[in-house]
C-alpha cells in the first residue's frame, strides 16, 4: 500500500472508530506540501515547527502526512494536539494491523487528556512565584531546533544552548513520566524577581530534583550501584580518572541529564577528578561525554558528535559543537 492510499484509509479507519470518537477528540489530517493560507498565522506556526520537530528543516509547505487530535473544546481549539506522523502509523499497520494503530491513537490521546487536565492545576498557579517556585526546574534544549518554540519564553542562551525554565506539571516517577510546560515571559515579569536569582534558585531546584551522576563505564549505566555514581556526593570516594576515561555525566532520572553538566561545581569536580582540562561532547539532551585534553583531537569528538546528532534527530539533539573546560581559567566555551 502506497503513502497516499494509506493516509486515505487511515483517516477513514480512525474517524469510524467508535473508541475514538468516544474521547471527543477532533481529527484533522494534514498532508505532504499542505501550505497556510496568506495571514494564518497559526497555520505557518504548526507548518515550520513540524517540519523541524521531524524533518529539520525549515520549510512553508509540509514536508510529511500528518494525524492532528484537537483535544480542545471548540474554545480552546488549537490547544492540546496530539500530532502523529502518518509514516510511523503506517509501520506500527505493517508489524502489527489496523488494532495497533487504534491503540496507539487512543493511548496518545488518553495521555494528552491526562495531561491537560493536570495542567489546569499548574497554571491556574503559575502568576504566583511562591506557589509555583518549587516546581520550577531548568531543561536543556537546541537553540536552533527550537527558536520558534522559545518566543515569548524565558530561557539563557549559551553557544547554542537554551537553558530553559519549566515548571512542573506531572511527576510520575514510578510509570516514569515527566510533563513540563514552558514559562511565559509575561509570568516571570510579573513575578519582579531578578533573572539571576532565579536562574540560581531553579538551577538548585533542578539539582535536587535530578542528582548529578557520572559513569566510567557507560555501556553499565543501569547496574551501576548509587554510591558509584554519585560524584558530587559528600560521601562519594574521590578517585582518579585515567587519561584514557571516557566518563559519561547525566543525572540519576536520566532525562534531560545534559543539564547536569551546568550545576554548580560539577566541571571545577571533574576537572580534580581528572587534574586536568577536558572537553565536552553533548550527545543528546540526556547526557554528556567528557574527555580529557589531551586524549583525543577536538576534531574527532566534533565528527562523533555531528553523526550521533544526525542518527537520533532533533528531538535528542543538544549541540552540535564541542566545548571546553579549562580548569586554570574555569572557562566554559564552545571550541569546534
């Protein structure tokens, strides 16, 4: 079955579903080189995020098929979508058939349903920073990956890094679910705290939230004992790193570990681990590969980095560059 005829009957499959229909959901199907119309705004804005959520590429016409739940009320509609690509339900019908497929629509729905109504609680609060300030955390996102999806929001740039502030909507941490709204510029404003501060105050909130971990042997992360990886722990045992160390630094929720590599004293830690400079290597949004100077060419680490990134896509990526710490200077920068 062709691309075309199987987003025809996808359509038909799903609007006929009664299991679907019953979630109240509205479904609009968007297809390959669909374009805004002159002044929708909101249509050039889902096209061009789209087409960089999937593809990475900028571009006014729809490089893909598109399945669109609005789970809005008429009011509210543009809120809430759940986006699935036509491409990916078409493999789930070629492994498994047309029962699968319902089922993966309807758990994404059920889950942004979820989501939303926990949501509620979250905003309703967020103009009040003592309400929200223990909610408040900082993820590491892609500049560029994510320029349109940052306007309006609060967020440091550094190189091409965008440390972010979110809140904290769900934290489930037994089914291993973490959802985050974004902060509003106007929201901080209203709060009058100094940027600075609360850059601090959120980056120690993300700290305790998510420790520090490093490995040695990263193809072990998940048998690694605690007390061997928790390097900025009082009680952790200062050893040596060798030269020839390749450490792996994420935090122990694994997710958006990247950012553990901006916490206080982290860099200045592994740099006496170490005694020495060394590089970093950003390989996904969830950790980061540390190399001492010296050990490899900065060239090298950039390749590695390049092909990892165009493997797992823009959703994973970081950075595309390699950085630097220098342990005499405690700079920090891009250096490749």
């Amino acid at each position: 079955m062709n691309c075309n005829a199987f987003t025809n009957i996808l359509e038909e499959n799903l609007k006929e579903s009664q299991e679907i229909r019953e979630t109240h959901a509205v479904l609009t199907m968007h297809r390959k080189g669909e374009k805004a119309d002159p002044g929708d705004t909101k249509a050039e804005s889902f096209i061009r995020e789209t087409n960089m959520k999937y593809f990475r590429i900028e571009c006014d016409a729809l490089l893909g098929d598109f399945a669109v739940f609005d789970i809005g009320s008429k009011e509210e509609r543009g809120n809430g979508a759940v986006i699935l690509k036509v491409a990916s339900l078409k493999k789930v019908y070629e492994e498994k058939g047309w029962d699968a497929v319902i089922s993966v629509v309807l758990e994404n729905i059920r889950y942004a349903q979820y989501i939303k109504s926990s949501a509620g609680e979250v905003t309703d609060s967020l103009f009040s920073y003592e309400k929200i300030k223990d909610r408040l955390i900082i993820r590491p996102l892609n500049l560029k990956s994510n320029r349109i999806k940052l306007e309006g929001c609060v967020y440091r740039a550094f190189e091409d890094i965008a440390l972010v502030l979110y809140a904290i909507v769900l934290d489930d941490r037994e089914n291993g679910i973490l959802n985050t709204i974004k902060v509003p510029y106007t929201v901080f404003e209203e709060w009058g705290i100094d940027f600075d501060e609360l850059l601090k105050i959120t980056m120690g909130n993300t700290g305790t939230y998510a420790t520090p971990r490093l490995y040695t042997n990263i193809f072990d992360i998940e048998h690694t004992p605690d007390h061997e990886s928790a390097f900025m722990a009082k009680e952790f045992k200062n050893r040596r790193l060798k030269p020839d160390n390749v450490a792996l630094v994420t935090t122990n929720r694994k997710t958006n570990g990247a950012i553990a590599m901006f916490y206080p004293g982290v860099k200045e830690k592994l740099a006496e681990m170490f005694d020495d400079s060394f590089y970093v290597a950003f390989t996904s949004i969830h950790e980061a590969m540390i190399h001492k100077k010296g050990s490899i060419d900065p060239t090298s680490i950039k390749r590695n980095v390049t092909e990892t990134n165009r493997i797992f896509g823009p959703d994973d990526t970081l950075s595309d560059k390699v950085f630097f710490f220098d342990r005499k200077s405690g700079s920090f920068a891009a250096v490749v």
